[in-house]
C-alpha cells in the first residue's frame, strides 16, 4: 500500500463547464493535405473548389431518339405525323460526323453530342421508321430533352465550399469536374497510449495468476477517435515504469498532435504520468468535478496536446466522449452529431448522494407503446461488458439526491447509430439460452441471475425474464416457454466424488454459484436435504464444503475453475462438463422458463421468441441435458 504522505490528492477540482474551456484551447489543428479523390469520402474540404470546366462540356442528348430541327416538328402530332429523312446516326463518346439539314433528322443515342443544326431531340417513342425515313408524331421545341453544355454546373461557378463533408455525391460531383486529388482538412492525429504493468494486447498470452487483463482502452479509444473524425495510432503500452513512460509519451508527442493516455492519472505515486507532464510538459488541469473520470489531466507535451483518461474502460470512453471529442471534431471540421441524444423516462428510481455531477451509463429499452426507458447500468467502471450494455450516459447534475422513476431524462448516446434493443431480457445465463437469443435481431441480455432479473420484471424494466430453479409464483408475468436442464457437480476426471455427500464429506475444494443465480438455489434445496436426511441443520454442512463461499457469476465459471486445477468440484450443467470434457455427477434437473413483462407482449420480437420456444427441438440438439419442456 502507497502512503498516504507519498500521495497527491485531488485539490481544487475543475468543474466540467472549465474542462470543457481548457480542452477546446488545446491546438489540435492539423495542417490541410491532398488526398486522391478515391481516399476523399468522409473527409472535409479545406477550400472552396470551383468548376473549371463545362459539365457537360457539350450539349447532350437527355434520351435516345432523333436529333431535329425543331422547326421541323412544329404542328406533328400522333393524327397528323411528319415525316423526315435519316442523315446519318450518332452514338455516346464519337464526334458527330452528320449534320442535321432542315428536312432531316440523325438517330442518337442518350449522351451523345449533338449534331451541328440539330436543336432538340424527338424520344424514340413518339417515332415510327418507313422506306421513307422517320415519322414524327409529336411537336417539340428548342432545347427539348437537350442537355446544354455548363446546365449542371459551369466553368467558373462555385462547386463546393470549404467545410463541406465529401460523400459519395460530392465524390461524382468531383469526378465530374475531372478532379483526382482533393483538398481536405488534415484529420488530427492522435497518439493513444495505454498505461500499466498489468496489460496485455489482445491475441497475445495472458496470465490471469499474475493479474494480467487485455488492454481495452487502446482499441476502444481508437474507435471513438475515428468516429469524431481524428487518426488514431496505437503505441505499445507502457508499464509504470517512469523512463519508459517518457519515452512513449515524448514520441507520441514528435508523431502526434494530441496525445491520450489512459489509467496512472490517479492521485498515487505509483502513477508516474502526473510527474511526466509536469516535468517535462506543461499540466493545465488535474481533476475534474464529474463521476465517473475525476482523475483527468490536460496539458501539453512540447508541442503536442495532451489529455490523461481514467484507466476504467467505460470512465475512459465517457470522459473521451464528453470532453475530447468534441475538440477531435472540430479540429477535423466535423459538426456535431446531430442525433447523438435522445429523450426518455427513468424506468426505476435511481439514487446517488455523493454530490458531485455525475455521467450516469444507462441503457434504453421500448415500452409497448414504442417510447424509451431509461434504466441505470452499473456494473462498475471497470467492467468491460458496460460498454455495450449502456447505451450512452445520463448527465446528472451535482446535488442530485435521486431520479425518480418515471422522470423525464436525456441521454447522451455514445453514439449516433445507437439504437434501443429489439429484446431487452434479464435473469439466469444458460447455454441454451444463448441459441435462443441468436434468433432474434439485435437482443441485449443482462445475465443478473433469476433472483435479480424477476426484481427487474416486477419493475417493469425488460421484456423478458428468464428464470431458473424453485421460483415463487407471486409474479405478473406471461409464460411463454422454457426447457430443461441437468445440474450436478462438474468435477476433475480424477476427483473421487460420486454425490452430495462425498463432497461434504471430503478433502475437495469447491466453486460455487452466486445467490441470484437459479443454481445456487437447487443446490442449497439439495444442502436441505441432506441435512434433513442426516438430521444436521444447513449450517454444519456448508461448513463442511471448502469453498461454499466462493461464488462465481457465469454458468462455465465453476467449471473453469475445476478445468484449470484451481477446484475440485464446482457447480454447474451438465451441457458445461461435456463441452469442456470434465466428469459430472448429476444432482438432478431444474426448469428454466422465460416470463414476459405483461405490457410487452405485443412486441414483435416476443412473437418471435414465443415461435422459436414452442419447438426447441434444434436448438437442444447436440446439447447434454437439455430438453425441451
């Protein structure tokens, strides 16, 4: 443990309204570059482009038919045609070699050029050949179905102007203009640096024994850079080390012109980023008055900016969005996203009283009439799984003591193509239930186990709750289905345990479920009785179990445990011991249902589940101890 003398404490916090301020006067700006018009959608013009050509540059054919003298036609219609001779034909991309005699006519294809004496086009519809030429049964006058040269844009006339984002309709508009390359505003490049021992780039070894855990802010970070408009280059990420955190952040510095680190930002001298930026840069904020994220930095290194994110993957992506983002965008000449919030209402009361503004993670759910709620996701900001399960963030201000449920709230997305669930469902995880989500577009499951999701049904938070084990029936609820499942003790090929008892009774360490979990409460029944067949309480029995109180919230987990030689024997399924070839003794079978919230039933996606469950026959195959019920 660190000192307390030896730790920097968080004095005169900035408020956000004055991180916003010190942020957006870092000098992001990248210089303006020329990109090959095939590199240009997505970017933003750095100066106005005129037209230095005709487009088109000839007068056109809009349609196939015949070129004409108008004059010609004058009075023809289908009752009183005009009949004209066939000088010649010209088609799209040759010079005309005819030209168009009063009396006459040149059959011509759609974008071809017009033929000298030629002035309108007659469509080959409203045409008839003969031995003698072409009928005519329409009039028409100069210029009809004639694009003329300059008509959609002419040389000298403004074609785009500066700030404008190229898509793939300004990309033709450039191509028609003959462009190949393209002024654009520079995207700013922005070095992302993520800091710890503990971390290890994804697709590399990772050694959980040494507390080891993937590095989730590079990539994150890297996202949500590109998606404000900025170039992310990832570094490799530094330890605590204060040389070689040095090092990078001075050559992210030389590359870049903004430069984010993420974790060591702390108040501990374990974090040596605070002593780099003051030392060698020049430190304009530390701390902010917001949660999550209060440890932030902003300063600079040289001549790059600087910005220090907490280490927390969802304090991190909220900070990034909320304070950096914005300055990303605007040194990119990107707008901001226009719909990037949207309006709700609390679907439960959510209480918080330590004072200070808080970003709140909340997820979005539809209620049966199509209007959004909003229910707090907190699982921690260390919890990777938040990122997706939140939908964006709830501004709450300081002082809030709760909100109330059924308060009207904003929500700002993390994204704009956030969009709210088809299926919003909480409750027991199971394997099966992870092929029945598969059928369904765009689901979100919180495995919070039986106990948790049947609170979050009576609130009326999700869709659906799934159920597992001894459940009450003092629930408004629909059900529309479910199926069964083995359970037992998912043990080591080696381990000597053929029931209940032999695990009380032995020399075995064990791995069990949480309470919330509808396993853990058909274990404990079968702890009962047992008990009640040796005539011994609850009480005495668990004491037996080495590791009764070691719970685990996922379904494989226990298993994991017993799969890695870290447990004898764990609570679990038997479709979990077949998967991961381990031994099983079976303890017996439990039902899993999934209940619908009463007011949800009409939505298409519980039509869709109801359909899937009633036959459950492929789903289960290939599946030990599943079956349909």
């Amino acid at each position: 443990m660190v000192p307390m003398s030896d730790r920097r404490e968080f004095r005169d916090l900035a408020s956000p309204e004055e991180a916003h301020e010190v942020v957006a006067d870092l000098d992001i700006d990248p210089a303006p570059e020329t990109v090959p018009l095939a590199d240009a959608r997505d970017r933003v013009l750095a100066e106005r482009v005129d037209a230095d050509i005709d487009v088109p540059g000839f007068d056109r054919a809009s349609m196939d038919g015949y070129a004409v003298h108008a004059r010609d036609t004058f009075g023809a219609d289908e009752a009183d045609p005009v009949t004209l001779s066939v000088a010649g034909e010209v088609h799209a991309g040759e010079e005309p070699d005819v030209t168009v005699e009063s009396g006459s006519v040149a059959e011509i294809s759609t974008g071809a050029v017009m033929p000298p004496g030629a002035d309108a086009v007659v469509m080959v519809e409203r045409t008839t050949e003969t031995d003698d030429g072409v009928e005519i049964r329409t009039s028409v006058a100069p210029g009809d179905n004639v694009m003329l040269a300059g008509a959609d844009i002419a040389a000298g006339a403004r074609a785009l102007g500066p700030g404008t984002r190229i898509t793939p309709r300004e990309i033709g508009l450039l191509s028609a203009l003959g462009l190949d390359e393209v002024p654009v505003r520079g995207r700013p490049k922005v070095g992302i640096l993520s800091t710890g021992d503990e971390l290890v780039r994804p697709g590399d070894p990772l050694d959980s024994a040494a507390g080891q855990i993937y590095d989730v802010n590079s990539y994150t970070l890297a996202g949500a850079v590109s998606e404000a408009g900025g170039d992310p280059v990832m570094y490799p990420h530094a330890g605590d080390d204060y040389a070689e955190m040095e090092r990078l952040l001075h050559e992210a510095a030389d590359e870049c012109d903004l430069v984010l680190s993420s974790g060591s930002t702390s108040a501990s001298a374990v974090d040596v980023i605070y002593r780099v930026i003051e030392e060698r840069g020049e430190l304009r904020l530390h701390g902010v008055a917001v949660k999550p994220g209060k440890p932030m930095l902003v300063g600079t290194i040289g001549d790059s900016a600087y910005v220090g994110l907490p280490g927390y993957p969802v304090s991190a992506l909220t900070i990034f969005q909320t304070f950096v983002a914005p300055a990303v965008r605007d040194a990119a000449g990107r707008d901001p996203p226009q719909t990037a919030t949207v309006s709700g209402t609390m679907a439960v009361q959510e209480r918080y009283g330590e004072g200070r503004r808080r970003l709140m993670p909340a997820g979005l759910v539809e209620d049966e009439t199509g209007s959004l709620l909003v229910y707090p996701v907190d699982k921690g900001s260390g919890a990777t799984t938040s990122l997706v399960d939140a939908d964006g963030f709830v501004d709450v201000p300081p002082g809030t003591d709760y909100l109330a449920e059924g308060e009207a709230v904003d929500v700002t997305l993390f994204s704009p193509a956030v969009r709210p669930p088809t299926l919003l469902g909480m409750g027991e995880d199971d394997p099966l239930l992870s092929r029945l989500l598969d059928t369904v577009s765009r689901p979100r499951y919180l495995p919070l186990g039986s106990t948790e999701g049947l609170r979050r049904l009576d609130n009326g938070v999700p869709d659906i709750a799934v159920v597992a084990g001894p459940t009450s029936s003092d629930h408004e609820a629909t059900d529309i289905g479910g199926w069964q499942r083995e359970w037992g003790l998912v043990v080591s090929p080696d381990t000597d345990v053929s029931d209940l008892g032999d695990l009380v009774d032995g020399d075995y360490r064990f791995v069990n479920r949480d309470s919330a979990s509808g396993l853990r409460r058909s274990f404990d029944d079968a702890v009962d009785a047992l008990g009640e067949e040796r005539g011994v309480g609850r009480a005495e029995l668990i004491d037996a179990i080495d590791g009764y109180e070691l719970t685990t919230k996922a379904h494989e987990s226990p298993a994991r445990k017993v799969l890695a030689s870290d447990a004898d024997a764990g609570l679990g399924l038997r479709a979990t011991a077949a998967k991961l070839d381990l031994g099983f003794v079976s303890l017996g079978t439990e039902s899993v249902r999934v209940l619908v919230n009463p007011d949800r039933r009409e939505k298409d996606s519980i039509g869709s589940l109801a359909e899937v469950l009633s036959d459950l026959g492929a789903l289960t195959d290939g599946m030990a101890g599943m079956e349909p019920q």
